[in-house]
C-alpha cells in the first residue's frame, strides 16, 4: 500500500494519522487529541454506541495508532473519567473549606451541586459511569480505577467531617456516594426526547417535569439531615 509522508503525517489509503510520537510532550499530544475526540462521541451518542474505531475516526487516527496510546474504549473512558474526577475534586474540597461547621443543609446541598455544574463534561459523563462502563470494563481496569476514586474521595470525606463532626468515617463514605448516585439520577432524567417534554407541558404532568437543580438540591437535603439525625440519636 502507497505510504505518503506529510508535514509529519502519514497517510495510509485515505486515513490520516500522525507519526509514531517521539517525544513525552508529543505522547501527550496524541493522548489529549484522542481524548477529546471520545468526550464529543460520548456526549453525542452515550457509551454504548461509540466504539474504539470511532473514537479513532473522530481523532483522525488509525487504529493501530490508537492502540499505543490506549487498549480499549474503556481504558480511554477511564482515563477521561479520572482526570476529570481529580479536577472536580480539588475545586468541591475548596469549597468545603468555605463552609462552617454545621453549615445548613441546604447550603451543602447547594455547594455540592455547584460544584458539578462548573464542570458540565464531568457532570455529563458520571451516569455512563454509573449505567455502563462498570459492566465492560475488565477487573484490572476497575480495581485501579475504583483505587483512586477511594483516595479522591477520602479527602472529600474528611472535609465533610469537619463540617458535620458527628459523622464518622464510614459514614461520611456513605453520604458521598448516596450523593453522587442521586447527582447520576437526576442528570440523566433531566433530558427526556421530545414526546416526554410535550407530555410535560400538560398542564396535568407539569409536576412531574424534572428540575435538576432543585430536585437534586431538595433530595440531599433530606439525605443529610436522616443521617445527621440518625448519628446523633445513636450517639445519644
């Protein structure tokens, strides 16, 4: 097969991809170009229907290129997922320092839900999470990721038990995660197609419309105050 040279590209019967990287920088490079390929896919079309040809489809590269870089669609998910994850997290454990101890509910609540909506790609890609990837990905794969979630989220723990000094540890780990299956939830269910949204705008199913912000920030509210409520009679 006819192989051209270009401007450090190389072009295989029509397909494009770059020459093998030969510097760190250039590594990187490819790695960012093939991840923001994969966020525009998986945001267009969900998890289940992009594949690892896509993805390399959509970063003009080929695919025996992309396997340098990355071993499957969930490798590239993952790796998206967790420099994302690692982002958020910096930024919410900033703003735990804001608040006082025993802040109120509602101004947890609300910190929490800020904090996913200053990072809209995040926010978008946790219920793929949540509803496939953890399905296909391999035990190797998940262990490492489900590794550096737990430290992540150690830090936000201890940030939260400084606010609500009567949780403990594993209690704490809970309320996390309870948050962030509901945050999934309510962002999934906020956008319906077409015929939901016109059922909606009956004036018999206008109750029923989903409101993100206030459904999410009303159901964390009840959660927290339960587990506040529960420790302290347990602890008499």
């Amino acid at each position: 097969m006819l192989k051209l040279e270009v401007s450090g590209l190389l072009t295989e019967g029509g397909n494009m991809s770059w020459q093998r990287a030969r510097t760190d920088e250039k590594k990187n490079e490819r790695r960012t170009a093939i991840c923001d390929a994969a966020v525009t896919l998986f945001k267009k079309k969900g998890y289940e229907s992009v594949s690892f040809n896509g993805i390399a489809a959509e970063a003009d590269f080929t695919k025996s290129n992309m396997y340098r870089y990355y071993e499957s669609k969930e490798d590239i998910f993952l790796n998206i997922f967790g420099d994302m994850f690692k982002t958020w997290q910096i930024d919410y454990i900033n703003d735990l320092k804001k608040l006082n101890e025993n802040t109120s509910h509602r101004e947890f609540a609300d910190t929490w839900i800020n904090s996913f909506l200053k990072f809209p790609d995040f926010l978008e890609l946790i219920p793929l999470l949540f509803t496939s990837l953890e399905k296909n990905s391999s035990y190797n794969q998940l262990y490492k990721f489900k590794a550096m979630s737990k430290d992540l989220l150690f830090q936000v723990v201890m940030g939260v038990r400084r606010i609500y000094p009567i949780l403990d540890t594993d209690r704490s780990f809970l309320l996390i995660n309870s948050c962030f299956a509901m945050t999934s939830s309510f962002w999934a269910s906020n956008f319906q197609n077409e015929f939901i949204n016109k059922i909606y705008e009956q004036d018999d199913f206008k109750f029923m419309k989903p409101n993100f912000k206030e459904d999410l920030a009303t159901s964390i509210e009840i959660l927290l105050k339960g587990f506040l409520i529960n420790d302290k009679n347990l602890k008499g």
